[in-house]
C-alpha cells in the first residue's frame, strides 16, 4: 500500500489548519508541495483519475480566499497603479468567461468539462494576484522561490532513478506512457520520475533550472550564485534523460532573454561580480559534466543528446506547422464566437464525447496555444483577450521604468522572472498541452504578476506612506 495518500492527507491537514489561523505566507508554500504530490497521488489512485491535476488549484484559491480577507479586497488600484484603465477590462473579460462557459455547456452538455475549461482562464488571474500579494513582500517571494527549486531536487532525483530502470511504479508515465521517436529503429519513453509524463517532468526541471539561475543572479555571495548555478545545470541535464527537447529550448531562450534584460539594468558594480561568478560555474559545470555525467547516466545518453540538438533543425517547421497552421484550422472550426470553454482542452482519457460534435482535427488545434485560444473564444474572444493582453504589456513597461529605484538583487529577480515568462511564450503557441496544466499556469502567472508589485516597491524606497493592508479582524 503507497503512503502518497497519507502523505497528501497531512499535508492537507496542515495546510488548513495554516488558513484557519490566517497564515496565508505558510500556507502557500504547502500549496507548492501539494504541486509536487498530486502527480505520485495520480499514480496511486484507482484508475489514476486525470482530475488530480486540480488539487494545486483548489488549494491556491483557498489561500487566496483567505489572503482576500485580510486584504479586504483585490487592491487593484495598488496592482494596477500605473494604468487604472486596466480595471476597466476585468468586468468584460469576466463576462466573456461567463459566456464561454455556457457556450460549452450547451454544446457539450458535459459541466465537468465547462469547469476544467474556465478554470484555464481563471488560474492565470489568480496566479497575476497572487504574485503581486507575494511580491510585495521580497522576502517571501524569495523563500517561495527558493522552496519550488528545493523541491524540484527530490523530484529531480527521480527521474535519474526512472532513467536508470529503477522498477517502480510512481516512477512510471500515467497511463501506457508515450514512446518517443528519437532515431531509425529507436523508440523510447522518456523518463518522467514522480512526474506524471515526461513531458511534465521536462518542463518543471526547466523551471527549476531557470528559477536556480533567477535566484543566482539575485545572490549576495559568491558561493550562493555558484551553488544555485550549478543546480540549474544538474537540472537542464536531468531534462535530458525526459526526451522532450522543449525543455532545453526553454533553458536557452530563459538565458538569452535574461542576459538581454539584465545588459539593460545592472549597474557597473555589479557586472563584474556577476560576470566572474557566471565564468567560474562556466568552468566548474564544464568540469563536472565531463567528469561525472559518463557513470551517472551510461552509455545510452549519447542518443538523448543527439535528440536535444536535433531541435534547432526543427525549431521553425514545428512552430510554423504548430503554431500557425493550428490557430488557421481552429478558424475554421469556431468562427466568430468558438466553440466554448473547455472545447479544445487536454483531459487525457477524458474525452468528453468533443470529437463526436467537433471532429477528430479538435487534437491537432489543441496542440497550439493559439489554436487552442481561437477554438474556444473565437474571433470576438481572442480580440478581447488581446486587448487585455496589451494593457497589461503597456502596465509591465510603466513598471519597468520604475525599476531602477529598487536595490539591485531586486531588480536581478524582477527581470529573471520576466525572462521566465517570455520564455514561454513561444513553446505556448506551438506545444501548449504542458500549460493546461494548473500548477503550470500557476508558477507562470506568478512570476510574472510579481511585477506589478513594483511601483509599491518603488514608493515604499521613496518613503512614501503605505496604506494599512490588513483588514483582519
């Protein structure tokens, strides 16, 4: 008998005993772990329900609720200070999300399905909050950080356990697993860890690894940025051993995008530490990786390498193919107003009778973020999700020329995390089946909401009078 249940039994236990007392900050790092069990929980329930996937989301809003009343409300004139027009566009996004619901319940007759659908749309406001409440606070947007990066470790570990043929079951895909094509006469499945795929798996090391680097380049001491460096290179090889490219693909853009912002922001003092840091992990992972890699991961690593390297080959056809001619058939599927919340979502075996009202093509536009977006919503719906997409674009530019009055190791985290969510911009709108995931959503919408915290950083380091936001009782 698995002690996962058990062990997911106590952590719930705690986790509302924390809310019941109002420490929403404690709490909220148990909603991390929860993230990290639901997966190992999957895998030991009876039919290995894909609802398990909710339970990080439940538990999010829970802690939200609680955060909602010690706020006494949003404060959406703290997040939205340098562009209050964005508020303006929050009651028709709501009521666009309220349509779309109906409009798949009624053409779907599945309510379950309505839920899962909205709930791909709510996650990523829930999360812009959440992260502008965490943020707010440096500190505790540290420590959150922190603790996803220590987590990741364990979970890591697992996955060297699945690749090196460790025979256990919550070190298996969900399901018959999926076989990865990596050469003529080769076919494989990566490996997934604790992870329920490993497609899961390769995205959270890739997050891990770049929210190491994130943390490394806000460190305060040498042996800190090389320690968390280091992690992040221990991660991006794990990401190997999963067979999914994207995770690397991640990595590099994380990186060429953080090196771009951080040119514009670090200040002269800083560049030279920062930069001879980086260097000595240069010349310590290189080191390690041909000295430990050859006996921690055998023979066989050579054909994953070589799948890794194969992506830039294939970079453009898939985002073309995936990417472009996946929004241009979901077109012609929903027309101007979609097909309804939850139409073109990844429910794995849950198919919900989609394919017999829409079609077989509804899998392939599923696959692209845009795709999946125009099924849905429709012409009229994404025309309002842009619009409230580029208020928020010209909201994170304001707040970006705030930046320069925080201390630098802020400002090294602020634009880490921004990079982290561009980053994923990309592998959205060409594979965007990893991001209906709600811990995904979740950890994205975070990361980038902690900029809205910026201009209270701002006048906080001005001196300016804060207003008291604590209304519990």
């Amino acid at each position: 008998m698995s002690l996962v249940p058990l062990l997911v039994g106590l952590v719930g236990l705690v986790f509302v005993l924390q809310l019941l007392q109002g420490s929403w900050r404690s709490a909220l790092g148990l909603v991390l772990l929860l993230g990290f069990l639901q997966d190992p929980l999957r895998k030991t329930l009876a039919g290995q329900p894909p609802l398990a996937v909710g339970l990080v989301l439940v538990a999010a809003i829970a802690c939200g609720l609680v955060l909602l009343a010690e706020r006494g409300g949003l404060e959406l004139p703290l997040m939205q200070a340098t562009l209050p027009q964005l508020g303006q566009w929050l009651p028709v996004y709501s009521t666009l999300l309220v349509f779309q619901a109906m409009n798949g319940l009624m053409r779907f007759g599945q309510p379950l399905l309505s839920l899962i659908g909205v709930g791909f749309y709510v996650a990523p406001l829930l999360g812009l909050w959440l992260g502008f409440e965490v943020a707010s606070e440096p500190a505790l947007l540290q420590r959150l950080l922190r603790l996803y990066v220590l987590l990741s470790i364990p979970a890591g570990f697992s996955v060297w356990l699945s690749y090196r043929g460790v025979d256990h079951p919550l070190l298996k895909e969900v399901g018959s697993g999926i076989l990865i094509h990596f050469r003529p006469g080769l076919s494989l499945q990566g490996a997934s860890g604790l992870w329920r795929t490993s497609e899961v798996a390769a995205w959270h090391l890739a997050a891990a690894a770049c929210l190491a680097l994130v943390l490394a380049t806000a460190a305060q001491s040498r042996s800190t940025v090389i320690a968390y460096g280091l992690l992040a290179v221990v991660f991006t090889g794990l990401s190997l051993l999963t067979g999914r490219r994207k995770a690397q693909v991640l990595v590099l853009l994380f990186v060429l995008l953080d090196a771009a912002l951080l040119q514009r922001w670090l200040r002269p003092p800083w560049r030279g530490w920062l930069v001879g840091n980086l260097l000595t992990l240069a010349g310590l992972s290189a080191l390690a990786g041909s000295l430990l890699l050859p006996q921690l991961l055998g023979e066989g690593l050579g054909d994953y390498v070589q799948r890794s390297l194969s992506a830039r080959d294939e970079l453009v056809d898939r985002f073309s193919y995936m990417a472009i001619s996946g929004s241009g058939r979901a077109l012609e599927l929903s027309g101007l107003f979609g097909l309804g919340a939850g139409a073109a979502t990844q429910t794995g075996v849950l198919d919900f009778g989609r394919q017999a009202v829409v079609g077989a093509s509804l899998g392939f536009v599923s696959e692209s973020g845009g795709g999946r977006l125009i099924a849905e919503l429709g012409l009229l719906g994404v025309a309002l999700l842009l619009v409230g997409i580029g208020l928020l674009v010209v909201l994170v530019r304001r707040n970006l020329a705030l930046l320069g009055e925080l201390p630098q190791r802020w400002i090294h985290l602020h634009v880490g995390l921004l990079a982290f969510g561009l980053a994923n911009v990309p592998l959205f709108l060409a594979a965007s089946g990893i991001y209906g995931d709600p811990f995904v959503l979740l950890l994205l919408s975070l990361s980038l909401g902690s900029l809205l915290a910026v201009p209270l950083l701002a006048a906080r380091g001005r001196g300016v009078q804060q207003p008291d936001r604590t209304h519990a009782p």
